[in-house]
C-alpha cells in the first residue's frame, strides 16, 4: 500500500470513529440524528448500486420520505411512545408506493416495488433499531438515555474484525466461505471471536449494567452476526459486480462496506439484550 494511500485510509479511518464515539456523548437528539444520517446515506448508496446493476429504477421522493417515516416509526417505538400515527403513516406511503406503480408504467414494476422494500429493510430498519440500545424505558415510562450499549456493540464489531484479520492472516487456512468470500477462514473469525470475549471482560470491570456472562453473550452475539452480515454485503457486491460499496469514505470504501456488519449485528444485539431482561 502507498504511502498516501495508507495516510488517508488512517485519517478516513480516525475521523469515522471519532464521530461514532464522540457524537453520542453530544446526547439523545445527537444519536438519533447521527443515526438518521447513516440511514440515509446508505440507502443512498444502496439504490445506486441497484440501479447500477438495471434491476430497478427506484423514485427517489418515494424513497426519501419512506425512510424518514420508517425511521420515525421505529424510533418513537424506542422511547416508549404512542407509534400509531407514524406508524399508519408509514403503512400508508407504502401503499401509496405500490399503487404508484400503476401509473409508472415501468417494465419490471415487481422489481421497483421489490427493491423499494428491500432497501428498507435492509438499510433503514436496522439503524432506526439502534434506538432500543440506547434509550432505556422504566416500567412507570420514564425514559433514560446511554450510549454504553451500542458503543459496546461497535467495540465488539471492531474487535472481531480486527481479531479475525490478524489471526486469519497468521494461520488461517480453513476457508469460511470461499464462494463468497474467499479470505476469511475459521481460524479467523474464531480468533475475531476470542478478541471481542476479551473486550467483553474488559468492558466488566468498569460497567456492571450487564454481568460478565450477559456482556460474552452480547460479544458472541455480535461477533457471530457482524460476520454474517459482512458475508451478506460480499455476495451482494459480487451479484452486483463491484468491488467497493461507494467512495464517501476515502480509503474505506462506502457506507455499505464500513457498516455491512453493523446492519446484522444491530437487530441481532437487540434481541439479545431484550432475551435476558426476560430471565
């Protein structure tokens, strides 16, 4: 790697985390825009590799107000508030949405209406879900807001890369996914594993909101869907035939490429963290 390729794939690189870390701690209105951002701009991302590839065409109002209104939706859900209204709202676009297409007359208006839900899902719901880590509702409604948790989900995201890089690149020789993906190996994303298990212990010592034994749940939950989801992404590029998501983060690729893991790891983390109040 040259020398000013290296330096600006560490600048790109220090500023991406500084903001993930650093904008949360600006508070709860902070989070929720930060992560309204992302959404957006990866469903950006999204619906141009999709046209790219000529499998739809995508209306871009139609797709903008969407992901406000699933963003919404989800988000007032997170607080504890009454997510009727919005939610009707959203339903109601989607209908709209689909009996658009009538009118469009486009030549695969499946597709179109396909890919309009797809990239919803896909890039939208996951993200407006990070609200469930951070805002915390009692039983009598009142609302608490931390960042703990999904920092500590990027710290275990991070980890497990880092981990499954090094120890794949030492002695990795039994492939993955080899179709997909034909880098990593087992010995790697065990090794990624075992890296994010030794932040989960470190992350016990100094915040006791989870146990030892719930903080490796969260670290092995991550840890296992952050690698579906960047195998998820790999085949995605490959159907699409691109090497890089985009170019917003020079040296880093695209939105997609950075948060490929993130976007499993998100649902994946909420669900387990939802389990164990539970028990």
């Amino acid at each position: 790697m040259k020398k000013s390729n290296l330096l600006t794939r560490t600048v790109t690189g220090v500023l991406f985390v500084a903001v993930l870390i650093g904008v949360p701690f600006l508070g709860a209105d902070a989070f929720r825009v930060l992560f309204l951002i992302i959404a957006c701009l990866t469903v950006a991302e999204l619906v141009k590799l999709v046209r790219a590839s000529g499998a739809a065409k995508l209306d871009t109002l139609s797709l903008s107000l969407l992901t406000v209104a699933v963003f919404v939706t989800v988000a007032t859900m997170a607080i504890g508030l009454d997510a009727t209204i919005p939610a009707c709202v959203t339903v109601l676009l989607f209908i709209l949405v689909f009996i658009a297409q009538l009118y469009r007359k486009a030549e695969h208006p499946v597709n179109e209406l396909a890919y309009t839900v797809f990239v919803q899902a896909y890039a939208v719901v996951p993200f407006a879900m990070a609200q469930f880590l951070a805002f915390h509702v009692d039983a009598s409604g009142y609302v608490t807001y931390s960042p703990l948790l999904p920092l500590a989900m990027f710290g275990f995201i991070w980890a497990n890369d880092t981990g499954a890089f090094c120890i794949g690149s030492l002695i990795g020789k039994t492939k993955l996914f080899p179709r997909i993906s034909p880098k990593k190996s087992w010995e790697g994303a065990i090794g990624g594993v075992v890296v994010a298990l030794a932040v989960a212990y470190i992350l016990s010592i100094f915040f006791t909101q989870l146990s030892l034994v719930e903080w490796f749940g969260m670290a092995l939950t991550v840890s296992v869907f952050a690698t579906f989801g960047d195998l998820v992404e790999s085949m995605m590029k490959r159907a699409w035939g691109v090497k890089d998501s985009g170019n917003i983060l020079p040296g880093h690729g695209g939105m997609l490429d950075r948060f490929d893991s993130t976007i499993f790891a998100i649902p994946a983390t909420v669900a387990y963290i939802h389990l164990i109040t539970l028990f």
